[in-house]
C-alpha cells in the first residue's frame, strides 16, 4: 500500500526529532528601559547559559507517545483548497511545478476516508504510534506528543508524484494542518514544498 510508504517515510521529518529533547529554558526577557548594570549583568550571564544549554540538550528518556488516526481521512470541510488549485495563485506562491494542482483537485473530491492498519508503520524513530483507543492502556509515566492524522493521498497517473493532507495537534493550542507535495525518486518519497491551512 503506497501510502503506507508515505507515512512511513514522511512521519519523523513532520513530527520532527526536537521531541527526543527535555525542554530548555525559555529565552531571556529583552532587558527593560529602567534596567541598571546589575540586570544587565544577570541578562548576559543568564543569556550564555542559554546558548550553551541549546546546544548541550538533554535526551527525554520518557516515552514518546503519538496517536495515529487509524485510517485516511477525507479532507475536513473547514479546508478550502480552491483558491490554491489556481494556476496564477499556484506559480506565484509555490516552487512545485503546476501539475500538483490537478493531484490538489483530486484530494479536494475524496469526501470518504479509508482504514489504515497503524501495526505498518514501522519507520517511527524514538516515537510509539498507538490508536486512541489505546492510551487508556499505557502506563505512566510517558510524553503525550500529540495526536496526528493523514488524509487519503492522492497520486498522479505514474505515482511518481503525490499530495496530502497532514495535521498535528498537541494541545488546543499548539497544533497545524499542511498540504505536501510529494515526489518519489526510486523506491524514496521526498517532500518537495507544502502549504499550511492552519495554526494554533
């Protein structure tokens, strides 16, 4: 099933391997107009520390847990692709050549999603892909990453070229939706440019 060769090869460069990481420190606040020496001196010491603790980071030893949708799904209705399936809109915003907009119109019809068996998706780097249905079962302690879902993909004639709909949520507030242009040279699919429908 080519899209399970999709996510098997898209899923770790999406969720993105800054979650095998502890969170650092937050960035310094700027210094404020009435700061005296001393806070400037706090400032540049706690800013050296900073940039020291960004290249020296901890490995999260917790579990890394992410909730596969367990099937395709069909785009979600709050999606509106058409005004990027035009083709000055496209060549003006998009380094991807045009024929992705015909595999754009394509994605844009599928209105059924299709099942998908998460026990394929082996390529999964640090992170444990479970069902929703399955997390009442793990056990504590583990890292919630979040939950993320593919839609069904839609391939051109040679199934050389791919578009897909991917979102990640982490909470309520930390979340995004993309479209990928997908293009596969030998048995690799590379992403080759995408376009964000939405954050939070």
């Amino acid at each position: 099933m080519e899209e399970i060769e999709i996510i098997n090869q898209t899923l770790v460069e999406l969720l993105s391997e800054d979650w095998y990481y502890e969170k650092g420190s937050p960035p310094p606040k700027p210094l404020s107009i009435n700061a005296t020496k001393i806070d400037s001196a706090k400032y540049i010491q706690y800013l050296s520390e900073y940039e020291i603790s960004k290249t020296n980071k901890k490995i999260d030893t917790s579990r890394l847990i992410v909730i596969l949708k367990d099937s395709l799904i069909a785009i979600p209705s709050r999606i509106k692709l058409g005004y990027i399936a035009d083709i000055k809109y496209f060549k003006t915003n998009y380094s991807a050549d045009t024929s992705f907009i015909s595999l754009i119109k394509k994605l844009k019809s599928f209105t059924v999603g299709k099942p998908l068996n998460t026990s394929e998706i082996k390529n999964i780097g640090r992170f444990d892909i479970i069902k929703l249905t399955d997390l009442e079962h793990i056990k504590k302690p583990y890292g919630k990453i979040g939950y993320i879902r593919y839609s069904k993909v839609a391939f051109d004639s040679s199934h050389r070229r791919a578009c897909v709909y991917f979102d990640f949520n982490h909470t309520t507030l930390f979340g995004y939706g993309t479209i990928l242009f997908l293009e596969k040279s030998g048995t690799k699919w590379t992403i080759i440019g995408q376009f964000g429908q939405w954050v939070s």
